[in-house]
C-alpha cells in the first residue's frame, strides 16, 4: 500500500512554504528526491526549505555544478543531476559519497539516480498545471517512502495548511491537501541514456 499526498500552490510563495514547512521534520541523513520539468519549481522549494533550515545565502540550482552545499541547522547538500547524461556517469562521480549521514541530501532530478537512492527517502513531484489559464499552478505530491517519512509528510501538511491560510486566507473551507492511497509502488526508474 502506497500512500502519497497532493497540493496545488498557486505561487512561487506557496511552494516556498511547503518547503518550510517540510524542514522542521527533516534529520541528518535524510534524502530528498525531487522531479518535475524544468521550471517545475523544484528550486524553489529547497529555496523554501534551506532558509528555514537557517541558510542566509542564495539558493540556487546546481545544473552546472551538480553540487551545492550549504550550512544551515545541518550541513545540506543539494544536488542536481540533470546534466549527467549516463547512469555510468553518476557511479563514475562516486555519486554514493553524497549521501553524507550528516547532511540532508536534496536531489533534483532524483528520478535518475532512482536506484542509488536509499530505500527510505522522501520523493517530491511537481507538475504545472494543465490548466493554462493558471500559469503559476503547480500539483506537488509527496510520497514517502517508509512510514518515518509517511509521519513526516503528514506532520509537514498541517504545518504547511497552517502557514498557508496565514499567507492568503482561503474563503473555501476544507483541506487543500488530498491523501492518495494506491495499491501498487512505482518501479525504479532512471532517465535513459
Ligand atoms: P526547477 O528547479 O524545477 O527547474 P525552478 O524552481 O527553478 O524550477 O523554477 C520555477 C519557476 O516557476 C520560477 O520561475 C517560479 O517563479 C515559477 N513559478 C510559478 N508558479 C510557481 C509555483 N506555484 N511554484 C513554484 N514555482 C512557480
Ligand atoms: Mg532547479
């Protein structure tokens, strides 16, 4: 049984705290993996969720670096593997020494290095809306993998619903966060070569 959950934010902003509201659950040692097209908005959630962590710089993506390490409360190693053309790449790079156990390891495109990935970890997606009408929605779902992180999502919505209602009051009563129960977990999956 997989469990998931999904939001529509509807600003940058909104993604923003859905990041900051994930990081007061997160520990040493904790994996993040997260998809979605370019301009998705995986950016800008680390970008919610470092400075929460205490990061005063900028966040930024690491396409061209593939890493970037920031210290917050802990140490945060955010990486993006998007131009990393070949699985033998990503062993070649010794991929597997970024999962410090003292850092929280955040990684965009995660999908890619989906095999590497530690069995418990957290995967994000984000999608734009299909609606075009509204440029700046954006669908995120979360699904754990593990019941620490089944706990955490559901610690991360109510501290999300919370500061969002604060943000923009929302005159529509009810959550905006829909629990999704599936029967079967998706494979592993990578990006082809
Ligand atoms: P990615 O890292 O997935 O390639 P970025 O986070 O760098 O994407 O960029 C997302 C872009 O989409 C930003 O320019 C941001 O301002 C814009 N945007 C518009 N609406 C949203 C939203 N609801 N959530 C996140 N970003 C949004
Ligand atoms: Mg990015």
């Amino acid at each position: 049984m997989q469990r998931s959950l999904k939001v529509v934010t509807r600003s940058p902003e909104e993604t923003r705290i859905l990041g900051a509201a994930l990081a007061p659950t997160l520990l040493p040692g904790d994996v993040l993996s997260l998809s979605g097209d370019l301009g998705a908005g995986k950016t800008v959630f680390v970008q919610g969720l470092a400075t929460a962590l205490g990061v005063t710089g900028r966040v930024t993506s690491p396409t061209f670096t593939i890493l970037h390490e920031y210290d917050g409360r802990y140490p945060i190693m955010h990486l993006d593997v998007y131009r990393l053309d070949s699985f033998q790449e990503i062993i070649d790079l010794g991929f597997e020494e970024y999962f410090d156990p003292r850092a929280v390891v955040l990684i965009e495109w995660g999908e890619a290095v989906e095999q590497l990935l530690p069995r418990r970890h957290l995967r994000i997606e984000l999608r734009r809306s299909e609606d075009i009408e509204a440029d700046d929605d954006r669908l995120v779902v979360f699904k754990p993998r593990g019941e620490d992180w089944v706990r955490k999502v559901l610690a991360m919505r109510d501290t999300a619903e919370a500061l969002l209602d604060a943000a923009s009051p929302d005159p529509s009563t009810g959550s905006r966060f829909e629990v999704v129960t599936s029967a079967r977990e998706d494979g592993p999956r990578r990006k082809e070569a």
